[in-house]
C-alpha cells in the first residue's frame, strides 16, 4: 500500500469514528426515550386493561400499578436504543436519524396494532395474523434504514414474550389469551412491531434529522 492511500485510510477511519454519537447523545436520546416511555406507555396499558385483554392483581388508580411507568420507561430505552446501537455496532457508522413521515407512520401503525390486539374481537389466532400483517407493514413501510432493524424486532419479540411471561409467573399480571405459556399469542408480533417504530423515534434522537 503507498503512503497516499494509506493516509487516506486512515482519514476515513477518523472520520468514521468522528461521526459516531458522543455519549452526551446516547444519554440524551435515553432520556427522552424515558419520558416517552413513563408518559405514553401506561395510557398504551390502558388498552389492554380497559379492553379486558389484561389485568393486574393489585390495580389502582385508573386499573394501573405503581410500577407500569418505570416499566414502560425502561422498555421504550430499550426498544429505542437498540436500533442506532445496531448501526454502530453491526454496520458500523452513524446512525441516520429516521424522517418525521416515518416516524408518524410506523407510530400509527403501532397504536393500530396496540388497539387491534385490545379490541379487535375474535380468536387469538386472528390477533396473531393480523398484527402479523400490521408488523410486516411497518417494515416495508419505513424507509431502508428501518427495514435493517429486523433482527432487533425477533430480539424484542422474544424478550417481550419473556417478560410478559415473569409477570404472569409472579402472579402480578393475567393475559386473557394464554397460548403462549400464560401469555397471549399475539404479544410477540406486538412487540416487534414497536420495534420498528421506537426504534425509528431513537434513530432520530441519536441520529439526528435526515435530510432528503
């Protein structure tokens, strides 16, 4: 390799590496993930609580626990970061932050899909397919950097199940539907399909604003 290309190798690694989010970044989209999270996850519950597709042991002020805000604020960091931390990590470069279009649409899709599961009535096989379909949307739907985020949405799909499983095995939470171990079988496409669409909201928080 000659001195040229060599200096210009190591110009496009610097650069690279310049461009990454600083920390001051990553904590600044996990915070706002947070409040996102602690604000719009419980009246999401309340879905599911008010439609009887859930219920807690305990419940208190409007069919809520204590502990949903903390809960949904720690889901929506993890769901949030983990899709600019794929960019980093696998493809590595700077995650592009999504478009407001997107984020709009792949957010509709979600509260589509969160109603659907709540309401929708039918078999829970019927949940499954159409959720299924609404999470299928949302990935082809999303703009190329959303559709990269596949693996996180198998990710969420199996760790959502799981802590919804520990909930109903610690007698804190009833699923109506109970195919899955206690847990209702449509919670997996579920959550893959907030996946995509809190993944987009934290690629632009970390990422910051795409032009074009």
């Amino acid at each position: 390799m000659s001195e040229g290309s060599g200096a210009e190798a190591r110009d496009s690694i610097v650069s690279r590496v310049s461009a990454l989010p600083t920390p001051r970044r990553w904590l600044f989209a996990a915070a706002w993930l947070g409040i996102l999270g602690a604000v719009a996850g419980p009246i999401y519950d309340g879905i599911h609580t008010w439609s009887g597709a859930t219920w807690y042991a305990n419940p208190g002020f409007m069919r809520s626990v204590w502990w949903c805000p903390p809960l949904f604020a720690a889901a929506a960091i993890a769901l949030g970061l983990a899709n600019p931390a794929y960019d980093v990590i696998i493809l590595r470069r700077n995650p592009r932050g999504a478009t407001a279009g997107v984020i709009a649409s792949t957010m509709a899709v979600f509260t589509l899909a969160y109603v659907t599961s709540g309401f929708l009535p039918g078999e829970w096989w019927l949940k499954t397919a159409i959720l299924t379909g609404l999470f299928v949307m949302n990935i082809h739907g999303a703009g190329g950097e959303v559709r990269n985020t596949l693996p996180n949405a198998a990710i969420a799909a199996i760790a959502g199940w799981a802590v919804e499983y520990l909930l109903t095995q610690r007698g804190l939470f009833t699923h109506r539907d109970t195919e899955l171990m206690g847990v209702a079988g449509w919670i997996p496409p579920l959550y893959a399909t907030a996946s995509v669409a809190v993944g987009a909201i934290g690629r632009r928080l970390v990422g910051g604003v795409r032009i074009g």
